[in-house]
C-alpha cells in the first residue's frame, strides 16, 4: 500500500480552547491599532484568506502586504505566547492519537497535515498536543501556501516529492477534515475524502458536499481505519 494521509488539525484532531481568540484580538490590535470586533470564523479557510478578510471587514486593505504579513507574523507570536493556556484549555478529540498511531503501524502509509494554520501554529499545536511524533510536518501543506485551501494540495505533493522522493496524485491520498471546504479540496485534488462531524459542518451537511466517507468522530479506530482505507 501507498497512501498519503493529510489531516485537517483543529476540529478535526484537537480543540485549541481559548487561547485562539485572545491571541487574534492582540495580534489584530498590535498589527493594526484597532479593536478586533468582529468573530474571528476559519470555518476551514486559510489563515491567509481569514487574515486577509478580517482586515478588509475592519477597514483595512488587504491588498497591504506589509500589513497582512505584520498580522500574520504577530498572531504567530500570540499563539506561541499562549501555549500553557493552549494545553490547559485545549483537548485531543477523541480517538485521535488512535488514529494516528494505527496508521503509522501501516507500511508505506505516510501521513501528515492539510491545515489552515500557518506552518508555525501548525508545528505548534502538534507538539503542544502531543501529535508531533506520528506526522511528518515537512511534507504538510499550510495556511500560508495559498490563499484557497483547494489549492493547498499540490504544496503537499510537491514537497513529499522533494523530502521523500514519492510523487503522490489524488489516487493515492486521502484527506481528513471536518469542513465543507475539506470535502471541497478534496473532491478538487481527486483523493478520497474522509469527513469528521466534529465540526461546524453536519453528517447530512459533509454527505451532501461529495464526503467519501462520514464519520460522528474519530473514537472507533477500525471504522477510522476502514473509512480512510476501504
């Protein structure tokens, strides 16, 4: 067997608790002056897409570079200066170290994340929560890849291709996620797609959108296992 599993991180495998927000609110404060007002929604987007659009709902052009850059560069030092309330407040969800782990017991399965963080948050969020041992982050793609996250794919292939010398097409990967933008990259790279409902989206909702496979969580590992599988 060879497969690539690319994991969406937050809603999916972890809840981040309540340092998310208040690290937002300082970095929009700090990059920008203003009072963050409005809710702070990924709903699956890319850090630079929910960064890009928080600026323009604000006030602010988007189009700044220096600006988007300033933010995204400061929400990375927020974040990291909030990893104890991170890991006090945050969780593993369910079944999710199971996961993993059994599918790191799988020859040439190799796995890592398909994610809207930013490649520093994402490193991050994995060692705080323990995830860190069974992804190889150098082959993931991340929020500041691209601006859509049904771009994000190829970023992940190429770099596999580059640290691990296998050129992986949608027929051999899998993605994981709990959005209706995963089902979307996923049916856009042409890989199975495995969706969670541990998220924003519903059963019915994820089915709807094209899902392969559905699942309520990731707690039964041979369901998890056969779902990403077949």
């Amino acid at each position: 067997m060879s497969r690539f599993v690319l994991w969406d991180i937050d809603q999916t495998l972890i809840e981040g608790g309540t340092a998310t927000r208040a690290a937002y609110a300082a970095a929009f404060q700090r990059a920008t002056g203003a009072v963050l007002e409005r809710p702070w929604q990924f709903n699956g987007r890319t850090e630079l897409a929910a960064a890009s659009g928080m600026l323009r709902e604000h006030g602010f052009d988007p189009a700044d570079r220096r600006l988007v850059e300033e933010f995204l560069q400061f929400i990375v030092e927020e974040l990291h200066s909030r990893a104890a309330q991170m890991r006090r407040t945050g969780r593993v969800l369910l079944g999710a170290i199971a996961a993993l782990t059994a599918c790191a017991a799988i020859g040439g399965v190799r796995q890592s994340v398909l994610t809207g963080n930013l490649f520093p948050i994402a490193a991050l969020k994995a060692r705080t929560f323990g995830l860190d041992q069974h992804l190889d982050l150098r082959i993931g793609a991340y929020g500041g890849d691209a601006m859509e996250r049904t771009d994000l794919v190829v970023h992940a292939w190429r770099r596999a291709g580059k640290h691990c010398g296998v050129r992986y097409t949608g027929a051999d990967t899998v993605i994981v996620g709990d959005t209706l933008l995963d089902v979307a990259t996923g049916k856009a790279a042409g890989a199975r797609m495995v969706a969670v409902a541990t998220g924003p989206a519903t059963v019915a909702e994820l089915r709807s959108a094209g899902a392969d496979v559905v699942l309520a969580d990731l707690s039964d590992t041979n369901a998890v296992m056969e779902a990403l599988f077949g």
